[in-house]
C-alpha cells in the first residue's frame, strides 16, 4: 500500500524537491550527481580487461575488489527480487537497476555497516516517488530494461527524469545518515535522526540487547504499556 501511494493519488506535486532540501540541503546539485557517478564507476569497474589473474587474486586487487562486490550486489538482488511483490514498477529492469546500483555503492562506501536487509525497501520509497515526480519529464520508470544513463550536464533541471537514481542516492544518503565509523560523536547527536543506526550493530559488540533497534523496541513496547496494558502483558 505505501509503496503505491507513494506513487500515486497520495503523492503530492513535486514531494520530492521538498524533501532533497531538507534531506541535502543547498548545494551544487550537478557536482552531487556526478559524485554519485564517479561512485557508480569506480564500484562497477569490470577487471576482465586487465593482464591479472582471478585466481591469484590478493587483497587490494582490483580482482579482489570485484569478488566483493559481486558478493554484496547478489546479496542485495535477493531482496529486490521480493520487493513489493505484484507490483510491476518495482519489478521492472530500470527500477531494479537502480536500486541496485543506489544500495551497492551505499554499502561499499559504508563498509562498517554494509548493505543491511529493509534498506532496499527505504531506498524503493525514495526512487518511487521521485520517478513520480518527473513523470512526463522524460525516461518514463518502471517501464524500461535498464536504468537510463545519461552524462550529468551542468545546470540541468532539478526535476529530471535522467538523474533519478543519483538523487535518489543522495537524499537516502542524506536519510540514513552518518555511520559511528564516519562519525563518532553522531550517536550523541539527537538530531536528526539517524536511520542508519537502527541497521548498526551495538556498539562494542554488546550485542542486541544494547542495539539501537533494541533500545527502539523498548520504547514501543513501554508506549504500548500506557495505552493499552492487557496487549502489553500478553505480548
């Protein structure tokens, strides 16, 4: 349900610009798209044109490289191939594509995390409703085999049907946050939100009963407590 209204009559007009400036704020938004980009490239880089050898492969190698990024990318295929199941825009190859890609360079970028399950369906509500808001813009998604692949140009418009995928990395980016590797001090932070660290593990490796997610559902369950006390002791 949510991922359909996000695209349809409960999407409001141009959502999507409110939320990259709040999200990202000002800023050159053809440097941030080249970024992603360059991002894009460096963690897609096939090394069956070099002279190395797969099978002596060795850590730092550009074959090593490509071994664990195939490793993450299958990873994440598993869940987008359920994602939204019966929906056919989340199904299509440009979507899917995109997704990919977008989750891929998030995970390799942010090793100490790494791609964690329901980050796809985080990211899928983003790209949804930006492809909503470029409707009629050009590349109509979620309806194509692949995701278009434009070269950023300068001063194109913020609402572009081409550059999809690199504001959608941008604002999930933006709405997960800083990793504690990253930054160290951000879990003292309270705000904003950091999303992200519902997906890292405790620190120090407490384990679960020290895990933010823990700490998350402690709050519901205490909430559930004052509004309705008979579900909370049955549960």
């Amino acid at each position: 349900f949510f991922a359909r209204a996000a695209r349809g009559a409960m999407a409001s007009p141009r959502r999507t610009e409110r939320w990259f400036q709040q999200l990202v704020g000002d800023g050159d938004m053809s440097r941030r798209r080249r970024e992603y980009a360059a991002l894009r490239e460096k963690h897609n880089t096939d090394p069956r044109g070099d002279a190395g050898d797969p099978l002596m492969a060795t850590e730092g190698s550009s074959w090593a490289s490509y071994f664990a990024t195939q490793e993450v990318r299958k990873t994440i295929v598993l869940d987008l191939e359920r994602l939204h199941p019966g929906d056919d825009f989340f199904a299509s190859g440009d979507v899917q594509g995109a997704l990919l890609d977008i989750l891929t360079v998030w995970a390799l970028e942010n090793q100490s995390v790494g791609y964690r399950q329901g980050m796809h369906e985080l990211a899928s509500l983003v790209l949804s409703s930006r492809a909503t808001d470029v409707l009629g813009l050009g590349h109509a998604w979620g309806s194509s085999s692949a995701p278009p692949n434009d070269p950023v140009i300068d001063g194109a418009p913020e609402l572009s049907a081409s550059y999809v995928e690199h504001d959608t990395y941008g604002m999930f980016c933006a709405m997960l946050g800083k990793t504690r590797v990253a930054n160290p001090d951000a879990p003292q932070e309270t705000t904003p939100i950091r999303v992200v660290a519902f997906f890292e593990d405790a620190p120090n490796k407490a384990g679960f009963d020290k895990s933010e997610v823990k700490r998350a559902c402690d709050r519901v369950f205490r909430t559930l407590g004052a509004v309705d006390p008979p579900l909370q002791a049955h549960l």
